[in-house]
C-alpha cells in the first residue's frame, strides 16, 4: 500500500463511519464497545493469573514487565477486534501505527536505544528493588544507593544522603555495576599502619580477640588478617572481618573504634605521620613514627 494513501484511507474510513450511521452501525458500535470492555477484563484477568502462578518465580519487575506484556497484547487483539466489528479498516490504522512507530524511532534515538537497555537489564535481574549499587561515570565520578524502581528508560537511586538520582539504562550497560547487597553477608576490609618494630604475632591475636569480642562479627567466614606491604617506614596489614549484609555500616563504624582503643591498650602504636623542624628556619621534614 502506497504511504501517501494511508492519511486518504483512513479519513475516508472515518467519514464512511460517521455519514453512515444507522441502527445496525449503532448495534455494530455496542458491540466493539463490549468487545473493548470484556478485552480490558480478559486482560487483566489472564495477567493476574499469569503472575500468580508461574510468574511467582520472577523478581519485582520482571512480574511487572510480564504482567504489562500480557495485558497489553490481549488488550490489544481485543481493540484490533472491536475496530474491525466497528467497520474500521484494521489495516489502514495498522499502516499509519507502522509510519508513526519509525518517526518515533528516528526522532528518539536516545530513548529507543534506553528501552532496550530496560528489558536487558529487567531481563538480566542483577539487581532489585531495594539493593545497594555502586557504578563508575565515565569521568570516574562513584554514584551509590538504594534502588528506589528500575523503569524501562531510567534506574532511580537514593543516595545514603538522601539524593534522588536518575541513571539512564544505557549508562548502566555501559558502565561496570556493583551489587553491594546482593548477599546476605558481606566483607569488611581494615587496613593498618604499625611501626616496624611491633610484635606482628601480639598484633594478629589483639585484632582477632577483638573481632572475636564483638557479636556482630560472623564466626564463619573467619577474620584474617596479612601483610599488604612494607612502606617507606610503616607495615601496611589488611584485617578483614564479615557481617551480615543490613549491619554493614553499623559494624564498619564500631569495630573501628574497638580496634583503636585494643591497640592502645596493648601499646601497639600505628605509624602517624609528624612534622619536625631542623635547623633551617624555612624548611621542615616528615617523618613517620
């Protein structure tokens, strides 16, 4: 079918509706009216079925994409229907929804290309409704925060400082996401300076008992802690612990404090940085103890 003869077309199948009306167009038009009606009804019926049953082992928002995709595809082959009883020419509207739908295309390119990285990433399910995400900028700008909905243009998160942030899908395609709570447990790593002289033995037992003392730290997997590397005048050590996932911050915050005041009792002494002064009046050093 020629394009140019689709807007003719159609206002011709319109103006044969309107200038033909007549009790048997009208009982036509009830009946298209009813078919919608019962469509809307099978619908949503179906789809609620739909995710009752099988959809039960989907997330949040893969429900919620199958339970649109069902309703609006019987919806729709009801309305196709009710326009056909109706007496419209299902095909002419068919042809201009087609023109209209590239126009769409070709105009929105941006939206389109984050429509598609939606169903990815709805499809692909690496993260929910209320998990914890950390992802890169392109200019190395850190965006983390709860999922607050994953749309089909756009993810919105809630920073820790109460920031709303939209993110468009095609960025989280393109850019390395990290799902802080996707596990129920989670790692905690501490690093350490200490002088070069302390007991790294003494050190290892007074950081243990002190992971071991506090209840919110997990048994299983145990604490651990090693030598990262020997500085210019300092033993870096990485001491890790692990927690369950919704205390992270709580433990982060308190086994730091638990851990400075164990190394004071027992005068183990981490390397801080001290200015001195030497003879020149104009020049100080640095020196770390």
């Amino acid at each position: 079918m020629d394009k140019t003869q689709i807007p003719q077309d159609l206002a011709q199948s319109l103006k044969s509706i309107f200038t033909t009306i007549n009790m048997d167009r009208i009982n036509e038009i009830l009946v298209a009216i009813l078919l919608c009606v019962i469509g809307f009804l099978a619908a949503r019926l179906i789809s609620n079925t739909f995710i009752r049953t099988v959809g039960l082992r989907f997330n949040a928002h893969q429900r919620m994409v199958w339970r649109r995709g069902i309703f609006y595809a019987i919806f729709l082959f009801f309305i196709i229907a009710a326009l056909k009883e109706a007496g419209f020419k299902v095909s002419v509207f068919l042809g201009a929804a087609g023109i209209l739908t590239v126009a769409l295309g070709f105009a929105s390119q941006t939206s389109a290309t984050n429509l598609i990285s939606g169903l990815f990433l709805i499809g692909e399910g690496s993260f929910e409704v209320g998990d914890t995400i950390q992802m890169s900028l392109i200019r190395g700008q850190i965006i983390e925060g709860a999922v607050v909905s994953i749309d089909l243009l756009s993810v919105k998160l809630m920073t820790i400082d109460n920031t709303y942030i939209r993110v468009p899908n095609e960025q989280l395609i393109r850019t390395p996401v990290y799902n802080l709570s996707k596990y129920p447990i989670r790692r905690i790593p501490i690093t350490l300076a200490i002088n070069f002289d302390e007991n790294l033995t003494q050190v290892r037992e007074v950081l243990m008992k002190t992971a071991k003392d506090y209840h919110l730290v997990l048994d299983d997997p145990k604490p651990q802690m090693a030598v990262s590397s020997f500085a210019e005048s300092a033993i870096e050590l990485t001491f890790s612990v692990w927690c369950q996932q919704e205390r992270y911050g709580d433990v982060q915050d308190e086994l730091l404090e638990r851990i400075r005041n164990s190394l004071i009792d027992n005068q183990i002494h981490l390397s801080v940085p001290k200015m001195g002064f030497v003879n020149s009046p104009d020049v100080f050093v640095q020196q770390n103890n």
